[in-house]
C-alpha cells in the first residue's frame, strides 16, 4: 500500500494501534464527526415537550447508519484520491453502502408511516444530500461547507424533533440553526487539518486546528450528554 493510499491514517480520531485494515475501518466511520450528528439529533430530539425513548433510540440508529456508515463510505467510493486507500473495493463499499441504507431507510419508512409522516421531508433531503455531496454530483455544487452544515448540523436536529411530535417548531428551528453554525465551523477547520495532516507535516497550525476539533466535537457530545442526563432527571 502505498503512501497516497493512506493519507487519513494519521489523523486524531483514527486508532494508532491494530493492524491497517482495522485502523481504516474506524477511522472511515469519522466516529467524532458522527457522534457531533447523532448529538445534534438528540439535541432536536429532548427540545420535544413529551419524549418517546423508543423513537430517540431509532433516529440515533437510523442516522449511524446513514451517516456514520452510508455516507462515510459513499464519500470513500466517490473520492477520486481514495485517501483510506483500496482495502474496502468500490464493490464491497457498494454492498456496504447499500446494506446501511437499507437498514436506516427501513426503519425511518416505519415511523413515517406509523407515527411521523413529516420526517419523510427530511429522509428524502438527506438521501438527496448523501449522493449530492460525497458523490460531488451536479459539478460540485453541493460539495460545500455550507450544505455541509445543512444537511449533517441543521437537518438532523430537525430530525430529532419532529421524530417526537411530527412537526418543527420556533426552538426548533433555533437550534438547528446554531447545529449548523458548528458545523460549520468544524467543516472549515476540518478542510485545511486534512490537507496538513495527509503531508504528514507537524506544524504548529497542525496541532492548533486538531485542537479545535477536539473541542468541537467532544463540547457537542458533552452538551448532549448532559441535556440527556437533564432531561432524564426531569422526566
């Protein structure tokens, strides 16, 4: 394998022990970035004035899938540069792909036929989104930091509430627009960390971007984790 086939493999959310096939196999997965998504999922999802634990576990479930495992791997698929290099082939990234999206779209399509008919607005952007943007279609127009922060900082919290109560609302809409605001910040340090980091540099401007991505996601995963803990304790 060669050098160029292992640019991602030095950066901070990637495992520095294991043999490589496992090291790319949880650093494709952006485990951080992820858990920011599902953050801000569960985020929209205690907003709700009556909580169903049930479906919380479901949008959690349908969003690691889509996005921590489909969208992951359709970014691998669509990269021309295959920066976690060639030990997942395009077919088996295809099967994998697919196998998540399966497992996240079955799952949305219950709750949308059985409790929350608006979600389908947002699985229909999001699907739209996974190809528009880790495939680049449409001359890239996609492909940017802000529908970046669109579809994996804003929709999701959308997600989340109107998993709850089939509807948005003012707070909603408020979160998720600062949800968006994260994500954007992130995405833009995020841009320039890997294009260090893939040189294997050890500059000074490495060290301070990993450090605000640092922040970044593990704050957002903090500040869900105690709304969670918050909202338990109020029932």
């Amino acid at each position: 394998m060669g050098k160029e086939d292992v640019s991602r493999l030095n950066e901070w959310f990637v495992p520095k022990f294991g043999p490589v096939q496992f090291r790319i196999a949880i650093g494709i997965l952006f485990l951080p970035y992820t858990a920011m998504c599902i953050s801000f999922v569960l985020l929209g999802s205690l907003l709700s004035p009556s909580v169903h634990w049930d479906r919380i576990v479901a949008i959690i479930v349908i969003y690691f899938f889509a996005l921590g495992i489909g969208a992951h791997f359709a970014d691998n698929i669509g990269s021309r540069k295959r920066p976690w290099g060639r030990e997942f082939s395009t077919h088996i990234s295809w099967i994998i792909l697919a196998s998540s999206l399966s497992v996240a779209y079955s799952i949305g399509i219950y709750y949308i036929i059985h409790f929350v008919p608006l979600l389908a607005v947002v699985a229909v952007a999001e699907g739209f989104f996974l190809f528009a943007y880790n495939f680049e279609k449409f001359q890239g127009r996609f492909h940017t930091n802000f529908w970046f922060a669109i579809a994996w900082g804003s929709l999701p919290v959308l997600a989340g509430y109107m998993m709850q109560i089939n509807t948005i609302s003012l707070e909603s809409i408020l979160v998720a627009t600062v949800a968006g605001f994260i994500s954007y910040f992130e995405i833009s340090l995020s841009r320039p960390y890997k294009v260090l980091k893939s040189s294997n540099g050890q500059c000074a401007s490495i060290h301070t971007l990993e450090r605000y991505l640092k922040i970044i996601s593990l704050g957002t995963l903090t500040t869900s984790m105690l709304a969670l803990a918050f909202r338990t304790v109020l029932g």
